[in-house]
C-alpha cells in the first residue's frame, strides 16, 4: 500500500442501527475500487469486514473493523462499527478516533433506536456526518419517509446532496445536485439528468446552493449578487457548513449492489475532513497541563491505543490512530500512561483481518502493531522525552451480569486471566468476585455481549465457562440496639475451655464496623479483645441472617468472665462470635440491598407498558420526559428487579427501548421479600447439610 500523509487520509467511521448496511457499504468500497475482485456477502461470511468466526457464525458484525480504502490518491480509512446495541463500546472506541462519520439509515425503517444511540454518541464527539439512506432498492424503500424520520429526529438541518434515481426495483442511481448529472450504477460515469427528474432536480439544487453560500461571506455574496455558484465553491461552501455542524448532507444507495458508491466516495473526499481539519487533540503533559496538538508529522508523538486484541493464535495487536507526530517500524515508544517503554516491531495497515506493513505511518493515520508487552486500550504511544496523555471516552456502565462458574478444574485455574484479557480487550466488559455472595461476575452491555464473550474463552483461550443468574450482592444489618451474652464452656476431661463475653450492638449507619473495649474493673483481660473481635468478624462476613455480609454495626464488649486456667483465645473468639450472634438476631436485622438508578428511554407509545412494568419491579419513578416522540423515565430500582432487563425492555418495546444504569445506594429490603431470601438461604444450607 502506498504510504499516505495527513492531508490525504479520510478517518471515517460508518454507523448505525443493525444491518442498515454498513458492511456491505465497505465491502463496495473496496470492490468498486479494484482492491477485491468480488463483492463478499455478510451471510455467506465472506467479507473482508466480518471477519471473526462469531461474526461469520452470527451473519452480524461484533467488533470494529478498519477498512481502508484507496481513491484518487486519498486513503479513507472506513471503520465498519457493529450496530447491535450490545456492542456500543466499539462504536464509542471507533468515533474516538473518527474525524468523521456516516450514518447509514435503512429506507424502510427509517430511523431506528441504533440510529439514535449513534447519533447521540457523534455528537458528543462533535464530528461532522453524512446521512446515506441505503438499501433504496429494496420492496418498501421509501426516501421520502426515511428522510423525514430523519428530519424529525436530527436539531441539524438536513440538505440532500443526492436524488435518488427511481425507488425499489427501479433503483438505478443517483442524481447529483453539485455535478447535476446523473450517475447510474456504482456511477462511474457521469450523464445527463433524465428529462422526469430535470424539475425535482433544479428545486433542490437551490435549496444546496443557498446552504453552501451560507458557508463563507464571499460566497454569499456572490450568490446574492448572481445567484449562481460554480461546482467548485457550492464544495468550498459544503464543506465549510458540513464540518462547523450547520448542515448534514443526505445521500442515497443500495450498498448490495454496489449502487451510489462512487458518488458517495467522491464526496467523502470532498467534503468531509482529513485529520488536518479533523477534531483537535488535547494532550495532558506529566503536570497536568493541556498541550493542543497540531496533527502534522513534526509535531510531538501521540498515539491513542483504541483497539487491542488478544489473540492465542495471532498474538496481541494493538491498534492506534496517530494524533500526531509518526509512528516508524522497529523502534521504540514511551507509554506515557504506564511508564514504559514499547519495543515496535512491524507496524502495519490493518484490513479487516489483514495487515500490510508499513515502514512509515504519518499524522492522522491507523494503525496496528504486534505483540506490545504492557500496553492496553486507551493508552498513549509517545517519547519519552515528550510524554504526553490523550484522553479516554467514557463508556456505559454495564448492564447486564451473569455470575461465571467453571465447566472442569482445569478451566478453574485459567477462569481469572481469561476474563482479565477479555476484559482487556473490550471497554465494555469487566468481572470481579463479589465478596457478598462469593460469585465471579462478568458484566456488560446485554446477553448477547456476555455469550460472545463466553464462547471466546472457548474457543480462543480454551477455557470453559458456564454462566448463570448472579446472587443479589445483599447486606445484612441492624436496625435498633441490642445486647446479649454467651459463655463458651468445655470442661470435661483434659484441658478445658472457658470464655464469657457481653456485649451491645448498635446501629452504625455511616460506616462497615465500630468496635469499642468498654470492660471495666478487668472482669477480661483486654489481651482478648483481638480474639473477641476475630470471632466477631468471621460471623459478619458469612452473615447471620441470610449468609450475607454484615455492615453498619457498633460493637462494645460490655463485660465478660474468664478462668484463671482454662481461658484461652479461641475460647473467647467463640464467645465473641456466639454472642455476636445472639444480640444481631435481636436487633431487629434487615437486608439491604443495591438501588440503581435506571433511565430509560422508549418511544412514547410504549411508555405506559414499561412504567407498568416499572410498578411490578418495585420501581420509584423519579422523572418523566418525553422529547421528539420518545419518552425517558428516571426511576430508582432495586439491583434484584434489573438482573433481565435488557431481555425485557428490549421484548417489551420490540427492540426500540434503551437505558442505562448506575448504582446509587443501598436500601432496607421489604420484610415480606426478606422473607424469602432467608427462607431460600435456610433451604440452602439444609441442602449442603
Ligand atoms: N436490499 C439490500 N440489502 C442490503 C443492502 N445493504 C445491505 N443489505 C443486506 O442487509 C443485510 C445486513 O447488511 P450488513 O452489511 O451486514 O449490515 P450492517 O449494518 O453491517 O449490520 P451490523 O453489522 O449487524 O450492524 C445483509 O443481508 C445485506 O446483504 C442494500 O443496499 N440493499
Ligand atoms: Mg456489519
């Protein structure tokens, strides 16, 4: 591949809802510019994009793709993002390091919740799009209506660039309205517009001259003055109103069959900005202060690490886009982030699953590189002499979690590096154990994202993992004060055992554990205090109520006896523990458990079913909004009613609900829910009994 310098590489990422064609669109790409002799097919698995053996399994795209095209001395590198919402993460990762992006928008369904998720995330991102209603041949294509779902959606105004040229089965090109010709097929070839479209043709050519006149003072005057602007300023004008946000320019095409993609590349050379006009670049210098980079290859070295992966096989890849600076073949880096340095072997292009080396990668580009030691997403490659951080996106906190248990003992010693590297790999993904309820946790964006996950451990590091509901995290504690004692007594034959603790336990609402030695006149030796307490401490972790943690309790040892001869620590860590026991049973215990904070956003029409629901899952609703036709409600909901919910709001909207969630705080379980937990935790133990 020829080498590429920052004004004549394009980072686009191509976004949307699932299966709006985004691969397709990249496998045309590249057909129509002779870099593959044949069209792949998503259901065939032949594609350069999707690559990945689940993602040929599932016919769906998983994971980010890098697709770089060659066109007219420019190299747009496409990033083929996954559209089903489970694997948002790589959507955030790809626009991370996108200067542009293009939403594709399904001309049947118009837009859907995927678009919006997307949408959304450009913005926050502040990128410049290109709307592209495709699939403009199938049955029930409608432009007009997918445009104005569009229209209803966007606060930007939107400008077609494009007409299309005929619908469904007469689909046959599209009508350019910078050129004014007609360009029919993948539209290699330009011709006169069609008599029948010459009219629709000129109105809106007005509406895209008046737009891109809007673009520069100079330009506005003169179309005052003339009405009339050359192709080569109504394109100076376009890109000056696309990239400050002003308008968003609507194609059109069919991407199967390859219909629109010539037009379409033309213009995302044109219009849309190479890293020099991309998004600037803030460095964080080692004392915190904010460096602006300029992306050109003399300046400073920084690389964002977006993408690694771990594979057994393959070995670890790092990919990273250069904000600034280049990045050379066999040489070595600084990671400002961990303090180390990298040793580079070959960097490379990567092209879906390929990669073509490269000695020289220039400000703005992509790249990947084999085999870095320490490095991992969301790191910084620079010098040494000049480190520097760029910053890492926020992504949604998991929404779904599934408690992972081993299939064999083998798997049980590998479960924890396993779940680190895939973790490592995915911004979106992490695990923990949980110490209340002794289960390994892996979280995520859905169950989709968690099966995904859990056959990559077997089939690329051969572990295997079964997954299972998790445990609620609860907590036990106390809700007035109590006293209680207990002596420990064994004195039959041999040595004997004597401990006699009291004690009192009160509320200690703000912190884990308050213990005091309120033992006056020496009725015990303080030098059992610490056994007291160890005895303490063992119940509070296994629970005396449920088998849940204890927290929130003040302990003050009272008083006490001991015998001269047969008192010993462990007879006091078991008088400890005993009458730790007695007193929390009397001081009316309950179960906490985690509160969420839980926002949803559903179309209007759904919006009585899910607050139904809502009411079944002990749901306080705080808030309710509803903004261009779709409603949010912000509701507190206790962990234990959220554990599905991805499955169901996505059953109950028919896909079109969203939300997100946070922990807010723990909360006193009804007692007649508590219940029940202590009824199946007796149940438990008589099991293991
Ligand atoms: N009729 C028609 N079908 C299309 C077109 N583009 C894509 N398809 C089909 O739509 C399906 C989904 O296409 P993909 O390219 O996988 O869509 P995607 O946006 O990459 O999907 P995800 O990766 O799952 O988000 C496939 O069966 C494609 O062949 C088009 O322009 N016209
Ligand atoms: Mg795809």
């Amino acid at each position: 591949m020829k080498e590429y310098t920052t004004e004549s590489i394009r980072n686009v990422a191509i976004v949307s809802h699932g299966g709006a064609g985004k691969t397709m669109m990249t496998e045309a790409f590249l057909f129509h510019t002779g870099a593959t002799t044949r069209m792949g097919k998503v259901e065939e698995g032949t594609t350069v994009s999707d690559f990945d053996e689940e993602e040929i399994r599932r016919a769906i795209s998983l994971y980010t793709s890098v697709i770089p095209v060659e066109y007219k001395n420019v190299k747009v590198n496409f990033l083929d993002t996954p559209g089903y919402t489970d694997f948002v993460g790589e959507v955030i990762s790809a626009l991370r390091v996108a200067d542009s992006a293009i939403v594709l928008v399904d001309s049947v369904a118009g837009v859907e919740v995927g678009t919006e998720v997307a949408w959304n995330y450009i913005d926050e991102f502040k990128l410049p799009r290109f709307v592209v209603i495709n699939k403009m041949d199938r049955e029930n294509a409608n432009y007009r209506k997918a445009l104005s779902s569009v229209e209803e959606f966007s606060t930007t105004r939107l400008l077609p660039v494009q007409l299309p040229w005929g619908e469904k089965q007469s689909f046959q090109g599209v009508i350019d309205l910078i050129t004014m010709k007609a360009y029919k097929g993948e539209g290699k070839t330009a011709e006169e517009i069609p008599a029948e479209y010459k009219d629709a043709a000129d109105e809106a050519r007005l509406t895209l001259v008046e737009a891109a006149a809007e673009g520069e003072d100079e330009l506005l005057e003169k179309y005052l003055e003339s009405g009339e602007l050359t192709a080569e300023e109504i394109q100076r004008g376009l890109c000056k109103v696309i990239r400050s946000g002003s308008f968003i320019p609507v194609f059109v095409s069919a991407a199967s069959s390859g219909t629109g993609i010539i037009p379409l590349l033309d213009a995302i050379v044109n219009l849309l900005p190479s890293p020099v006009d991309g998004r600037v670049e803030v460095g964080q210098t080692k004392n915190g202060q904010e460096e602006e980079l300029t992306p050109s290859d003399s300046g400073p070295l920084a690389a964002y690490v977006w993408k690694t992966t771990a594979d057994p096989f393959v070995g670890k890849q790092t990919m990273f886009r250069v904000f600034s600076g280049t990045i050379n073949s066999d040489t070595r880096v600084w990671n400002s982030k961990r303090e180390v340095e990298e040793r580079l072997g070959t960097i490379a292009v990567p092209r879906g699953k390929e990669t073509i080396p490269v000695k020289t990668l220039h400000a703005g580009d992509i790249g990947v590189v084999p085999k870095l030691g320490e490095t991992v997403t969301g790191d910084t490659l620079t010098d040494r002499n000049h480190p520097l951080i760029l910053s890492v996106p926020t992504y949604p906190n998991a929404l779904y979690q599934v408690a992972v248990f081993p299939k064999t003992q083998a798997d049980s010693t590998k479960i924890s590096s396993t779940l680190t590297r895939l973790a490592e790999e995915d911004m979106t993904l992490s695990w923990h154990n949980e110490p209340a309820t002794l289960q390994t946790i892996l979280q995520g964006m859905g169950d989709q994202h968690i099966d995904v996950a859990i056959r990559r451990a077997e089939t690329k590091f051969q572990v295997g993992l079964t997954i299972a509901e998790p445990k609620v995290p609860y907590q036990e504690t106390i809700t007035k004060k109590a006293t209680a004692m207990y002596r420990h007594k064994k004195q039959t034959g041999g040595a004997g055992q004597f401990g006699e603790v009291h004690l009192r336990l009160e509320p200690y609402p703000d912190g884990e554990f308050n213990y005091t030695w309120e033992v006056f006149g020496g009725a015990i030796s303080q030098s059992y205090s610490a056994s007291i307490q160890k005895g303490i401490q063992g119940v509070m972790r296994e629970g005396v109520l449920a088998g849940f943690p204890v927290r929130g309790v003040h302990v003050a040892i009272t008083d006490g006896k001991e015998h001269p001869v047969d008192s010993k620590p462990i007879a006091f860590e078991i008088a400890g523990r005993e009458a730790f026991k007695l007193a929390f049973k009397d001081a009316n215990p309950v179960l906490y458990e985690p509160i969420m904070k839980v926002q949803i956003t559903v179309p209007e029409a759904n919006m009585g079913d899910v607050l139904g629901d809502l009411n079944t899952r002990r749901a306080r609703v705080l808030g309710m909004d509803t903004d261009k036709g779709r409603s949010v409600v912000t509701a507190m909901v206790p962990l234990a009613e959220m554990l599905r919910y991805t499955t169901q709001l996505r059953s109950l909207t028919g896909g079109r609900g969203i939300f997100t969630m946070e922990f807010d705080s723990y909360e006193i379980v009804p007692p007649h829910i508590t219940a029940e937990i202590v009824a199946a935790r007796q149940k438990e133990l008589q099991k293991e009994e």
